[in-house]
C-alpha cells in the first residue's frame, strides 16, 4: 500500500492507495501493478506541537479503524507546507511505518514545467494539485483549492504550470469578521436558504456564502479571459462542495485531487510510471542540484514555498 499524506496549515488530510492486481501493460514496457484504489482517507488536525509518537498514535489509530496495517504500507509520500513537522513526520513514517517517506521538495520529479518567477515561491500542494489536473482532466485548466488560502492555479494546455492566484480563505475571513467585531458571533459556514438574512447569523452566513462565492467567480472570470473559455475549472480542498457546486465557472469538484496528485508524482520517482516525453521537466538553472544535474535537459526542479502564503 502507498501512504500519500498533505500538511497543510489548519488540516492534515491522509490517504491510503492499494494496488490494483489486474492493472498491467504487456510486452517489453510491463509495469508492476499501480497504487490507484484509494482504500482509505482521513482529515486530522495540523498539529505543530505534537511529537513523534503522538503523530505515530494516532496514524496507528487510524489505520487500525480502517482495519489496514501498517506493516503493508511500501511507500510514503508527502507534501508539507509546515516546515517544524517534517522532521517529526520523517521520524515518524520510519519509525512507525519502517519507510523513507519521499518530500515534495527540490529535485522531485512532476513532469511539469513551472513558468514561475522563482519556482522555489510555489506551494508543494499548488504542483501536486496541478500535476493530478492534468493528467486527469488535461489543459489547460484551473484548479481552486479551498484550503486556509484559497489558491487558483492555472495550467496550460501543454502542461505548464503558468501560476496563479492567492486570497484568503472564507475560514479566515470569518475569523477575521469575529475577531474585530464586538457584538457579531462567530457563526457555522454554511449556504443559507436565501440571500436576504431576516437574523444577525443569517445575515452573516449570507455575507460569508455569497460575499466569497462572488469573490470566487469574479476572479475565475478574469482567469477564463486570460486562458480562454475552454480552460477546465475544478475545485478540491475541505469547502470545494460547498464553495465549488455554488460556482457558475466550476465544472468540477474533485475531493482527492491531492491525494492522487502525491500518488503519481510518487511513482514517477519511485514506483513504475515513466514521465511522459510531452511533460518533461526543464530545470530550472538558478537552483541546479547535484541529484538532478545528470538529467538537467528532461528532468524540473520544483521547489515548494515552505509556508502557504
């Protein structure tokens, strides 16, 4: 089984990939069976303070309600935009899975090219989501990840990772609307039935739903003109099926986006899938790395932001 795990700022989102027996190619490019059933997937809370066996618990505890082992687990990938946990996690992930866990960090191979300013700017999460597009639902698309930040990152047809937008998240909107108010209750996200709130929280759901879903499309418009009508709209993060379904430019809502994003990246480093001709990646000549200068004209340094913006 493959253990696919994404760090965010607020949730910790986990999932577990089994092999599929009968996936196979014949003849001389035969491939070992992939991990493409999601067996299972879990949403924890980002934790900075816990330690090692406190991470371990409760990784063991989940896997134990799922009734899976951890002695099945043969690969770990993870994609963290919390720098103090990945020491604890690598410990962990070898400690308690008896596995090297591979980072979404310089030197991994996407299979994208990324036409940023300074590639070492974008998220891990923002690749592995844009990588799982495209060799999903192809380009060029955008993806809106409602996470902490909601971010929108846009791909082009040929595969390239072209960048994107940043704005904060409803959560912290309405955390902000709490904070800085004296006599305004923190109220549940929600969809209200009706844009016109007859009730302080009504009125307040109504302003987060509407006032963020406005903020949503107002800027996927913007997007669409620039990338052209026919670009992919998809959503994923905890308030995709929520925010995404409300959307008049999101076409599809897709849970496990990450999730199969760290999957494929994993086996195009470690597992058995090749990285295709058409998405080979350019290194990126201001950050050259020893473990990747002897595959400099196929191979992309992606280098994650270590903090969402």
């Amino acid at each position: 089984m493959l253990l696919v795990v994404d760090v965010g700022n607020t949730n910790t989102v986990l999932g577990v990939f089994a092999r599929d027996a009968d996936a196979h190619i014949a003849g001389e490019n035969h491939e070992a069976p992939r991990y493409e059933r999601l067996a299972a997937n879990w949403r924890v809370a980002t934790r900075q303070g816990s330690t090692v066996d406190e991470y371990g618990v409760l990784f063991r505890n989940l896997f134990s309600m799922a009734s899976l082992e951890p002695s099945g687990i043969h690969g770990i990938v993870i994609s963290s935009v919390v720098p103090p946990l990945d020491p604890v996690l690598r410990q962990v992930c070898e400690q308690y899975f008896n596995a090297k866990p591979l980072f979404i960090e310089p030197g991994v191979r996407t299979g994208m090219p990324v036409h940023y300013e300074n590639p070492a700017e974008v998220g891990a999460d923002r690749i592995v989501n844009a990588v799982a597009a495209f060799e999903k639902y192809g380009g060029p698309c955008v993806i809106v990840d409602f996470g902490t930040a909601t971010t929108f990152d846009c791909v082009s047809a040929k595969g390239e990772y072209l960048g994107g937008v940043i704005c904060p998240g409803i959560g912290i909107s309405a955390d902000a609307l709490f904070q800085r108010t004296a006599r305004l209750p923190r109220v549940e996200i929600r969809k209200p039935p009706r844009v016109i709130g007859t009730n302080t929280v009504g009125s307040l759901q109504s302003g987060l739903y509407y006032g963020y879903l406005g903020l949503v499309d107002g800027i996927l418009e913007l997007l669409l003109k620039e990338l052209g009508a026919e670009t992919n709209v998809l959503a994923t993060g905890g308030l995709a099926a929520m925010i995404g379904t409300g959307s008049i430019y999101v076409k599809t809502v897709d849970e496990f986006l990450t999730l199969d994003g760290l999957r494929i990246i994993w086996e195009r480093n470690v597992g058995t899938r090749p990285v295709p001709a058409a998405k080979a990646e350019v290194q990126n000549s201001r950050r050259p790395s020893a473990a990747s200068s002897s595959s400099k004209k196929t191979a992309a340094r992606v280098s994650p932001v270590r903090s969402r913006q």
